[in-house]
C-alpha cells in the first residue's frame, strides 16, 4: 500500500499534477474524435467509407510531414510553448469539421482543409510532450510518471468513446466533434501553466533546423533496437489504421448496430489499458521491449480477426480489452526507454523521427480501406489485418537487440544528472 501511494504521491510534485490534467484533457478530446468523425462523415449526404479514408488521410498525412519540423522546434523552443500552439491548431480544426458537419458539408476539399490544420497540430505536439515529461519528472521516476500519465490517458479514452458514442448516437458528429474542440483549448490553458524543473541538456546555442533534424537522425539510426521497432510499427499501424478506423466502423454500421456498439468495442480497449498502467507502474522486466512486444503480437491482431469472422459482439469487445494492455505496456516501456536511453537534448527529435516513422505508413492504411472495403469486402479486409498484425510483429523479434536491450544505470544521458531549474529552459537561436 505504501509503495503505491509513494506511486501517487508523485501528481503531488510541482507540474507533474498539471502535466497530467493537460494530459488527460488532450486524450479525452482525442478519444471523442474517432466516433464522431467516422460516423459525422459517414451520415453525412453522401457520405461513404471511400471519404471517411480522404478525409482520414488528410489528418495523418501532414503529421507525417511535419513530424520532424515539429521535433526540431522542441529541442530549440520551450516545449510548453510548442505544445499550447498544437493545441491551438487541434481546437480550431474540430471547431471547423464539427461547423462542416452540422451544415450537412459532404465537400471533401473543405473536409480535409479542416483536418489538415489538425495532423500539424498533432506533428507539433507529440515531440513537444515526449520531450517535456523529463523535464518535469524526476530522472529516477520516469517510469512511474509514464504509468501515471498514461492511466489519466486510460481513463479520458473509456470516457471519450463511451460519452462519444452516445454524443454522436443521440445528437450527431458535430456534437462530439465540438467537445473535443473544447479540450483541446482547455489543454492550451493548461500548457500555458507548465514551467520544466530539470535542465535535461538543453544547448546554450542550438543551429539551423536542417541541422537540428540530420544530427536527430544520426542519433536515431545509431540505435538498432528503436529503427527496428519504429519499422515494424510503420506497419503495424498501416494494418491497425485501416482496420480500426475504417473497416471496423464500417462492419460495426453494417453488422453491430453502428455508433453505439463500436464506442463499447473502443471502451472495452481502454479498460485494457487502465489495467495496463498498473502493470506497468509495478513490472521491471529485464528486458523491457521483449516481452511486451510478444504480448502485443497475440493481443493486437484478435479483434480484428474476430471482426473478419463475423464474431459475435460479445467477442469482439473481450478481445479488445488484451489489445488495449498489451498496447499501453508497450506504450509506457518504450517511452521509458527512449527517455532512458537517448541524450535528453535529442529527445523531441528523435521522438518525431520514432513518430514519423511509426506513422508513416499509416495514410496508406486509410487510402486503401475504402477500396478493400468495396472489392474484397469489409471482412476478409479486416482479416487479412489481423493476420498481417502477428506476422510484422512476429518478425521484429528476430532483431538482437530488440531481444537484449537493458536499460543503462543512467537515467539522463551519459554521466548526466538533469539539475533542478527554477524557471522556464530558454535557448538563444542562431540564424
């Protein structure tokens, strides 16, 4: 009992409370979009899975894009900064989709203008917050802050998709699009708040941002166990994004009943990850991606599966909770070890080339959904990803270094201990 409330008693630090309350509010509007979007879009006056895809891609491919632009500017700005920015952006792109989708808007330019400004925010963003948690959180704490953001994370996803669904059941997309405008402006309010406590090796003078991003990638590349990792995620997303957020909302308007009962297969994911974080906070495997990329190679792809063989809901939604664990373990391992493990002066970038990775192959997924969709159908579609999942999974494992990696005693970097800092880490840019 002790243990764990030593655990808790970290939200007590200064920022770390506000850390995850911005957090936790930035999720709960993330978890509100995928319902509301899928089913917003395909209600609409000829709506169809083939514009649910476009518009899909719209959003992710411009995270792809300025990923690595959005890493270099948190290794040289205030992250805080950056992220309230992202914020900015996000809330403005769902006020647009939520106004387009009220008016009954089946433009797939406008549509996609709107998501556009949201995959940037994203871009922006998710170096920025990677790279802060550090400076935040004491270096011997890491893991148990990783578990503690990401169980407010949990949390904000069951009620996101469950309120969700019944947002978009009852009112329609727009609704639930509008509220997740509003977190994220209430996640902006909250960055502007956040001051780091550790200086975790920020440079003095910092070069060009061409610069910045080559010596990003030449710590990336140096790392065997992060490029594989990052590779097979590439596709285990292109497989995970077309089966997830097209096909599976598609089987789910066909089959299931349509919104309602897909919100309960995407909160039955949550609960899995809430268990997760408790997992995570206690387990100090030996070798920290090992055993956690196992588990996601059987637990990611039995949804999906089910999905394609027409499984009964039930089913469905009992395979999804062992989905959402073995995704948050792995989640909450791999950040640690990022931060553990890469100078903290090149978190941020080397998280968006991670990021950029990991996603990159991602709008290919949504691009091709709707055509599976139409000439294969939906369910062997979903299927087929399903297998592929356990397949890219399975092959990542043949890597050493995957297999051994041990986290090193240094928490910070090499003979590095961050030093406390009573104001905001400001750097000096040189043109």
């Amino acid at each position: 009992m002790n243990s764990w409330r030593k655990d808790l008693s970290l939200l007590r630090e200064p920022g770390v409370g506000l850390l995850f309350a911005g957090r936790t509010l930035n999720t709960l509007g993330m978890s509100f979009a995928p319902v509301a979007l899928s089913f917003g879009i395909l209600g609409l006056p000829g709506g169809s899975a083939s514009l649910l895809s476009i518009v899909l891609a719209a959003e992710s491919i411009p995270l792809v894009l300025f990923l690595l632009v959005g890493g270099a500017l948190a290794d040289r700005l205030p992250r805080q900064r950056v992220i309230m920015a992202s914020q900015v952006l996000a809330s403005v792109s769902y006020t647009a989709l939520a106004s387009l989708i009220a008016l009954g808007v089946a433009n797939a330019y406008a549509l996609c203008a709107a998501a556009v400004l949201s995959g940037v925010g994203a871009a922006m963003g998710f170096p920025a917050f990677t790279g802060l948690i550090p400076q935040i959180v004491a270096p011997d704490r890491l893991q148990t802050g990783n578990a503690l953001l990401s169980f407010g994370a949990a949390v904000a996803r069951i009620a996101g998709v469950v309120a969700g669904g019944v947002v978009t059941a009852v009112i329609g997309g727009a609704g639930g699009l509008g509220v997740s405008a509003l977190m994220y402006a209430l996640t902006a309010a909250t960055a502007v708040r956040l001051h780091p406590r550790y200086n975790t090796g920020a440079r003095d003078v910092v070069p060009g941002l061409v610069s910045d991003m080559k010596e990003g990638w030449r710590e990336f590349v140096s790392r065997e166990w992060l490029w594989v990792v990052v590779a097979a995620w590439s596709l285990l997303n292109m497989c995970f994004n077309a089966a997830h957020a097209v096909l599976g909302p598609v089987i789910a308007k066909e089959r299931l009943g349509g919104a309602e009962p897909w919100s309960w297969v995407l909160a039955a994911e949550s609960v899995g990850e809430v268990i997760a974080v408790f997992v995570a906070m206690r387990w100090r495997p030996r070798h920290p991606l090992l055993k956690p990329l196992i588990i996601t190679m059987i637990a990611m792809p039995a949804p999906f599966t089910m999905l394609g063989l027409s499984a009964p809901l039930w089913a469905i939604i009992v395979a999804s909770a062992p989905m959402g664990l073995a995704f948050m373990v792995f989640d909450v391992m791999w950040t640690t070890t990022m931060q553990r493990e890469v100078p903290p002066e090149a978190l941020s970038r080397v998280s968006s080339f991670d990021a950029m990775g990991s996603f990159m192959l991602g709008p290919v997924g949504l691009l091709i959904a709707g055509p599976l969709a139409a000439h294969v159908g939906a369910a062997p579609a979903t299927f087929g990803c399903g297998v592929l999942m356990f397949l890219i999974a399975g092959v990542a494992l043949f890597s050493r270094d995957v297999r051994t990696l041990e986290w090193s005693e240094a928490t910070s970097g090499p003979d590095r201990t961050p030093e406390l800092v009573s104001t905001p880490v400001e750097v000096t840019v040189s043109a």
